[in-house]
C-alpha cells in the first residue's frame, strides 16, 4: 500500500490554539495575532506555549478544538476488507475507487499471481508470521500449501472475472466473483480528533494488521504535520484503554 498526503490545513496548531483560546477569552481571537491570543499561556516562546495549551486540551479531554484542522490522504492498493473496515468509520470523509466504473480487463492473471491487483496477507506466504486469531502452529509445508491455494485462488477469480466481461457481463455485475481482497485506491479526509479516534482504534493492538498499517502510515504523516499534538497522542494517548469515545 502507499499512503500520501494530498491537503492539509496551514498552521493546524495555530488554529487548534486559536479555537481553544476563544472560549476562555473576553477579546475576539478574529482581530487578534497569535501572540496576542497566546499571551496569559505559560512558556517562554510561542512554541512552548502552543505545548502548554495543546497538552493540556489532550490531558483534559478538550477535543473539540482538535475538529478545525482537516487532513487529506490517497491511500493506494489496500484490500477490499482494510477499506471496509476504515469506512465504518462516520467522521472520515471518502472517494472510493469504483468497480462499476473501472474494470480490471488488462490485468495478467500470471501477474495477479504475483501480487497484482489483490493484496497477498503475510499469513499465506510467511512462515513466522504470528497473527491475530491463528489457530496452531504450521510448518513450512502448510505455508506453501496455503500459499499455493492463496495465489491459485485469486488468479482464477479474476481470469473468471475477465471471461465474464468477454461474456458482455457488466463490470458492476461481474465484480462479484472477485475476492475481498482485492485492491482498491482512496481519497480519505478527517479532522484532527477524528485521527486520534480512528487510531485509538485502528493502531491497536487487536485491529487487523493491514489497518494498523494503514494507520501507523497516516501516524507518520500526522506527526509531520501536527508535531507537538502526535507527539503528545504517540507518548501519553496511544494504546490507552478507553476507547469508548473519541
Ligand atoms: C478490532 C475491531 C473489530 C471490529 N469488529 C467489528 C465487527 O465484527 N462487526 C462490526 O459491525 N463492526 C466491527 N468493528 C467496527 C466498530 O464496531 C465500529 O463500527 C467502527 O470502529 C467505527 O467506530 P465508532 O463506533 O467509534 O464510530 P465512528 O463512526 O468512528 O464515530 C466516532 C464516535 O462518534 C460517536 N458516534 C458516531 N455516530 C454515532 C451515533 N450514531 N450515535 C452515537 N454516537 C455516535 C461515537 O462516540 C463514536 O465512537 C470493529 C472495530 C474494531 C476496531
């Protein structure tokens, strides 16, 4: 999978702050610099003083603040399942590739095989994958075994998929033949607390690892982007326990 960054907000911080400071503040923050708004927070620099109120809304629960600031990724090649999962979620904005408007007629089953066009979970080729909901131990010749059903299995589904459509199958008809796992690219927008949510829950422990990998990608960028609050969310809010609410 690859996951870039297509928009974000300016300044995300700056705004949290802004929004953060409005509701204690009797000036308007809409005529005012930050400095200016940032003045009675304790630090001796604008930063520290972004870090004084930012931790101190995330110790306190004040996530409102965190839903101005927007982020938009394209997410490219994740299984049919991992964007199942992801679209769950009511806060997150999404464009999804479409399988009645694209169809997958140029594919190589030989390529599909191969890793093409549906993604190959690690549990079918790696013998020292340990994942969620394993039953037993196998050996090498299980692996190879599952392997072999695993590529055998989707490159037939697809060479059927592609006969349907030499058939004159429309793509949105003949799509049901092809597994969950096939790929699919996209467009996904959500707020900054919205982020921290999907990865409270997405990151963890007991999500399946395609999703984590997914999230821990979207981590990356968010850190870049919002430093000193996934700074924060990675040392003191990440893995936490209550994931009831966001
Ligand atoms: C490990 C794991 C396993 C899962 N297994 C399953 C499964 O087997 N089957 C299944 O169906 N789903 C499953 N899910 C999906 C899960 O149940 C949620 O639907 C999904 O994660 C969306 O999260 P959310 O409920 O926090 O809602 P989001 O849409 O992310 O909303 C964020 C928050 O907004 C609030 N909210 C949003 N909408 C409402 C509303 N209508 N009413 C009240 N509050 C609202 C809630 O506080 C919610 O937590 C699984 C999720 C995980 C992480």
């Amino acid at each position: 999978m690859e996951v870039t960054l297509l928009e974000a907000t300016d300044d995300p911080e700056d705004l949290v702050c802004k929004a953060a400071r409005n509701d204690y503040s009797d000036e308007f923050v809409g005529g005012q610099s930050l400095e200016a708004t940032m003045e009675t927070v304790e630090g001796d620099s604008l930063e520290a003083k972004k870090e004084t109120l930012i931790g101190h809304l995330l110790e306190h629960g004040h996530f409102g603040p965190f839903e101005h600031p927007q982020i938009t990724f394209a997410v490219e090649g994740v299984s049919r399942s991992c964007m199942a999962q992801i679209t769950r979620h009511r806060h997150v904005s999404f464009d999804v590739q479409s399988m009645r408007y694209v169809s997958f007629d140029e594919v190589d089953p030989d390529d599909v095989r191969a890793g093409e066009m549906v993604v190959v979970p690690p549990s079918a080729t790696d013998p020292d994958w340990v994942g969620r909901n394993q039953k037993g131990d196998a050996d090498e010749d299980d692996i190879e075994r599952r392997e072999e059903i695993f590529r055998d299995t989707v490159a037939d589904a697809v060479e059927s998929y592609q006969e349907l459509l030499d058939l004159g199958m429309p793509p949105e008809d003949a799509r049901f033949v092809l597994p969950i796992g096939t790929k699919v690219n996209m467009v996904m927008s959500m707020n900054v607390r919205m982020l921290m949510h999907v990865a409270d829950m997405r990151a963890a422990a007991d999500a399946q690892w395609e999703i984590r990998t997914m999230t821990e990608e979207l981590l990356d960028i968010a850190a870049d982007w919002c430093p000193i609050t996934f700074d924060h969310y990675e040392r003191e809010m990440k893995n936490r326990k209550n994931r009831l609410a966001p």
